[in-house]
C-alpha cells in the first residue's frame, strides 16, 4: 500500500511515502539554500511528496543560523533552483513555512532582532549562531497585536514567494515547539488577550495564518502541520484531545491540500483525529521513537489512520528510500553527527542501494 498510487482533487502522488521536513541548517548565511540543497532534495525526489525543512517566512522568525528563508528576491532565485531540479527529477514539493516565535537569537539572525512568542517564557533549547558556536536561549518578549499582524502578513507573503520560486503548495509549520505551537501549548501561552486563555482564543492566531495563506496562494495548496500533546522541545498540554479536535473541526471545513499529524505516546493523535478530518492525512508516527520504518508506516496505513506517512531520519541516510521499501532492502542508518554539519559531508554524500552495492 505504502507504493500505491494516492490521487485526490488536489495531489496527484505515485506513491504514500512523503519526506518529512527536516532542518540542516545548509543554507547561506542570508537565508538562502545553496546548490547541494538543491542536489539533496533532487536525490530524494522518488517521494511521493518531498516537504522541505522549515523555513522562515520572515528574518523576525529566524530560529537559528544557517536556517533558510523565503522573504527576498534572493531566496526565490535560490528557491527555485531547488524546486526545478525536483520538478525536473518528476518529484513534487511543498515549502514548510516556520516560524521561531520564541526561539532565536540576535546573534543567530540576519537582522539582529529579539525573538518573540506568545508570551514572555523561556526556551530550553540552545541556538546555533551565525559564528558558529550555540548559546543558550535567551527571554524572548511577548508579541503585541501590531506584531501579530505583521506575522499573519508575513506568512502570505512568504506563500506568495514559495509560489513564485516554484512550490507546489505551503506547509505551515504547527507542531514541534514553534510559533503556532506556543500559541497551543499551555506552558508558553499565558496570554490574556483574545489570543490566549480559551481553546477560541488559543486557536485564533494558527487559524489566521491558515486563511491568509489560502487567500494568499489558496486552499488547495495550503496545509498544516501539527503534533498533538507532543511532551518533547519543553512543551506542556494537559489537555490536548479537546482543543485539536476544535482545531481540525475548524480545519476540515477549509478544504486545505493535507493535514499532517505527528503522533505520540501521550495522546493518541492519530486514531483520535482521523474520524474528524476528511482530506488528505500524513502521519507521521516516529517523533519520540526509532526512526519510521517500513512496519509502522504500513501499519499506519492499514489501520486507516492516514493516506500518507512522512519518514525522516530514514530518508536522510536513504536518499533512495523508496526503492528500498518497494524491494524491501535494509535501511542505512544515519550519522548523527552530521546532522547539522553544514557541508556536504552527511548531507548528499549518502550512497542509493546501488551505488553502495560496489562498495559492499
Ligand atoms: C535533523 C532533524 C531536523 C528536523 N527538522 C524539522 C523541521 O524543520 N520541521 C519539522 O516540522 N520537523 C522537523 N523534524 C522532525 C521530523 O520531520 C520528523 O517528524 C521526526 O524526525 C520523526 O520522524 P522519523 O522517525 O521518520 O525521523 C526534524 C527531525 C530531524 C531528525
């Protein structure tokens, strides 16, 4: 199932398996992604859907250095050599749109500005800096209502550019600790005002960016990324099922290209959402676990909790994944350290089954 066909209103996919967005923090220092980024997109462009890293719509959301961005001209032009060399390899791509809200650092950002979040509450995570070196995360203010403005424009016109580079359509980066997330979570939303309190006003800010975006670029090439109840990056739901299942009551009558959904061992995100979504649904069922292997996306699919299951970390070390799932050949582990090693090495160097066969 996994290698069949998916085809709907909106996506037309030779098979389920999506590639997860995944930071490497590649990209030049003014945000945009260089060749080997096009190069390490291209060699994984069997996916069925190939969802880029997040990237910032705006320098005021940069979470880290060497994180790309979609504001300028510049970050078309390089965009869309990225996109091209998919579209040129028959693959298909979505842009992940990600916001820091709270995380960043002005020694990590192109414009040296203080980071910001719901709510004035520290991260616990530390930053990678332009020199080179991390810090640790420093008090970030709490937005008022002109920024919130700012950053709902932001994201449309961050979808305007990603369209313009060549995306086939937007992910909104809702899960893992960033901005949409904060306004979420219960430990880094205190606010007060209509954006906090209330699941209404807890949902208000993540359904705004949702619909500038759909008017920005349309629905049909607009989706969201959430993680449920997600206990890692620091974040604390204590009540996760009433308020997703609000939020994609809200979100199933937009007609969005696909909800995807990270699951985890504290709320069963999957199983309770799926009855509640009619469009396209992503799983993604290894955040907090081992990396998705073939057994648990298949098993994903044949319990009808999704249409699509985005892999990872497998396909960092597996640039040809889906030829390895469709022949059932082992699966290379990844090099942890060379996760965020700015070069190459770790990065387009891992070898498809075949190269690798003259080296075995
Ligand atoms: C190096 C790395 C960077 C990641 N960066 C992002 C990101 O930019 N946006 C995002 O939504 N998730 C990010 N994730 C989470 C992955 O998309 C995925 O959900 C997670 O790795 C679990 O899936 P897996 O078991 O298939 O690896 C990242 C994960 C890794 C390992």
């Amino acid at each position: 199932m996994l290698l069949t066909e998916y085809r709907n209103h909106v996506l037309d996919l030779p098979n389920r398996i999506v590639m997860s967005p995944m930071t490497r923090l590649r990209s030049l220092p003014d945000g945009s992604p260089t060749a080997d980024v096009a190069d390490y997109y291209a060699q994984r462009a069997t996916a069925g859907l190939i969802i880029t890293e997040g990237i910032w719509p705006h320098s005021t959301g940069q979470s880290e250095a060497w994180v790309p961005g979609l504001q300028t001209p510049a970050h078309v032009r390089a965009w869309r050599r990225v996109t091209e060399a998919v579209h040129t390899r028959d693959g298909r791509v979505f842009a992940q749109l990600m916001h820091g809200g709270r995380k960043g650092h002005p020694l990590a950002r192109i414009d040296g500005s203080w980071p910001a979040g719901p709510s004035a509450v520290l991260d616990d995570d530390r930053v990678h800096l332009i020199d080179g070196g991390t810090a640790d995360p420093i008090n970030p203010n709490a937005l008022d209502h002109t920024d919130i403005a700012a950053i709902v424009r932001q994201h449309a016109m961050a979808a305007i550019n990603a369209v313009a580079a060549g995306f086939d359509g937007v992910e909104i980066h809702g899960a893992n600790s960033y901005l949409v997330h904060q306004f979420l979570a219960d430990n880094t939303n205190l606010r007060d005002d209509e954006y906090g309190g209330s699941i209404g006003n807890r949902m208000r800010l993540p359904l705004a960016l949702v619909d500038a975006v759909t008017d920005a670029i349309g629905s049909r090439r607009t989706a969201i990324r959430l993680s449920p109840g997600n206990p890692q990056f620091a974040m604390i739901e204590n009540d996760p099922a009433p308020l997703y299942r609000a939020l994609v009551a809200e979100l199933d009558r937009r007609d969005l290209a696909y909800l995807h959904l990270a699951d985890n061992d504290r709320y069963p995100a999957l199983s309770d959402l799926r009855p509640r979504w009619h469009g396209t649904l992503i799983a993604n069922i290894g955040e907090n676990r081992a990396p998705t292997a073939a057994e648990g996306a298949r098993r994903a699919l044949s319990d009808g909790h999704a249409d699509l299951v985005s892999f990872g970390r497998s396909f960092i070390a597996n640039p040809d994944l889906v030829h390895r799932l469709r022949h059932d050949l082992p699966l290379a582990p990844i090099r942890e350290e060379t996760l965020y090693g700015r070069t190459a090495e770790g990065y387009t160097d891992y070898p498809s089954w075949a190269a690798g066969a003259l080296a075995r």
